[in-house]
C-alpha cells in the first residue's frame, strides 16, 4: 500500500522521508541537528554570520577583511581563491587567485584567529582547499555534481552545500543526502537565491526564497543559512533581506564585505563596506533577540 503523502511542501511526500533522504529527515518535530566548527556552533540559539568578499583579491584585502569582520563580531571568513562564474570571461582587474588564494586565506585566518569557509570546485582541489577551510563550500552550480559531493564529504569537514537556483526543497535535501549517506553528519544548507520570472530590477537575476527556511524546517533537521549578497545582487536590498533571513527562523547568514565595494573584482554591485557590515551586526543581533536569539 502506498505511503499517504501528508508531508509539507508540494514535491515532499512521506515516501521521501522514508526512501530518498531517511539521513535528512527530521526524525520529530523537535529534531534539530546541532554540531560546532571551531567553536562556534550550528543549530542552537547563536545564528553564524559569515562574511568576507567574493573573491580573494590579494593577501593585504583578505587580511584587512578578516580583521575588520572578526573584530564586528563575524565568525566565520568568506573568500572565493576558486571562483565560478556564468560565462568564460574575464575582466582585467579578474584573476582567479586560485593556489595563491588558499594561501592568502590561512594567512589572514591566522591574523584574525576567525575560522575560514570557502568553495571548492573539482575534485583535483579537494585535498588544497581542505587544508585551508573549516567549512567546505559546494556552489549552486555544483549542488548536483554527486561525485563532488561524495569526494568533499569524505574529508570529514563541515560542508555548506548551496541550492541551486532552479532546485527544489526535495532537489536540495537529494544533494544533501549525498554528503550525509557517507557518514559526514556537519552538513548547513544555504538559500542564495532562485530564478524566478520577475526579479524587480534589471541586474538581479534571482530572488532570497524566504519561505524555504521554515520549509526546509518542516522537513529536515540540517540547520539553514542564506545568502542575501548574491540573492539581491544590489547592496540596498542587503541589509533588508538579512534582517529578514533571521526574522524568519535562518540559522545563519552569509555576507560580501569589501573594503572598497565599488572597486570590487567581481560583482561590485551588491558588497557592503566594513562600516555598513559592523552596524549590520548590530541590527542583526536585535532582530535575532526578538525572535529568542543571537547574533553576537
């Protein structure tokens, strides 16, 4: 007899739960996976904030970010040595920092004594960028890239795993219970955006799924993060947007802060500046209290 499908969520059946992400599943309502990285910990009443720039520019930018942010209260250090982007070219001022990169990362993580999360591409780089990260970062380009994930969670290291922008809830845990089925249990999710038909400006290409955070909560014990620098795209909505991931349940935050956001290499359009970040923080953490949390 076929099991009734009376889970939340339109593509998310009690079947499911059962047969395609047993791993992923919240086994009770109250079921909430909570684990540390460097002491900071996931699933409980801090929510995480992550912050640096887009990409790893050089190792003065990194180390002055990793300062400035850790000393506004983030935890974790943002920076991409490896950098997808949609098309093959690029810009003068581009340069995929790459091997250098990783290094520049654990010279600042050093400097600022804050742990480190960045992405990693192929599986050539698993080994390089596991040396350097804390926290492993699979993009939305590669959510479904199986033999990547099977690969990074085999390292042991905590992975944040990002939907893809044209995945669903069910997509996405799928892809989780890759990196969980090989007995790596410190998996986040994060939400960086969809693709929708209308965007509400010309240079954004994605919409921050809001209602995905208490969906995914209906659904999974993985703790849930978003991404509000990529899903906008344009730096006036970020702040809004961040406020609003921890109003409605995110149990962490990922932000581009730059030093100089007009001169960004990549994406300049939506990087806030170290003093846009610290007030931030401040703003984050009193929305965070109000809802029985924190943020600092």
């Amino acid at each position: 007899m076929p099991i009734e499908n009376k889970a939340p969520g339109k593509d998310v059946s009690d079947a499911d739960m059962i047969d395609k992400f047993p791993l992923a599943a919240k086994k009770h309502p109250d079921h909430r996976s909570r684990f540390a990285v460097q002491g900071v910990e996931f699933g409980g009443d801090l929510v995480p904030i992550f912050a640096g720039p887009n990409m790893v520019e050089s190792e003065a930018l990194i180390v002055e970010t990793a300062r400035s942010v850790k000393a506004s209260g983030a935890h974790f250090l943002r920076g991409g040595a490896f950098k997808p982007l949609s098309f093959p070219y690029r810009s003068e001022k581009y340069t995929e920092t790459r091997e250098d990169g990783l290094a520049w990362l654990k010279i600042a993580r050093e400097a600022a004594g804050i742990p480190i999360i960045t992405e990693v591409m192929e599986e050539r780089f698993v080994d390089a960028v596991a040396d350097v990260a804390d926290i492993l970062q699979i993009g939305a380009r590669n959510m479904q890239n199986f033999p990547l994930l099977t690969r990074v969670a085999k390292t042991g290291k905590p992975v944040m795993l990002k939907r893809h922008f044209g995945c669903s809830l069910r997509d996405w845990l799928g892809a989780a219970e890759y990196i969980l089925i090989e007995g790596n249990p410190r998996v986040i999710l994060c939400e960086r955006g969809v693709a929708t038909a209308h965007t509400h400006r010309s240079s954004s290409r994605f919409l921050l799924d809001l209602q995905v955070v208490p969906a995914a909560h209906e659904v999974t014990h993985l703790p849930v993060v978003t991404d509000p620098s990529h899903a906008t795209f344009w730096r006036p909505w970020v702040k809004p947007m961040a406020l609003a991931s921890i109003a409605a349940g995110a149990d962490g935050v990922m932000l581009e802060v730059h030093p100089d956001p007009d001169n960004a290499a990549v994406d300049p359009l939506q990087p806030i500046d170290f003093d846009a970040f610290g007030q931030l923080m401040d703003d984050m953490d009193a929305v965070a209290k109000a809802v029985g949390r924190r943020v600092k």
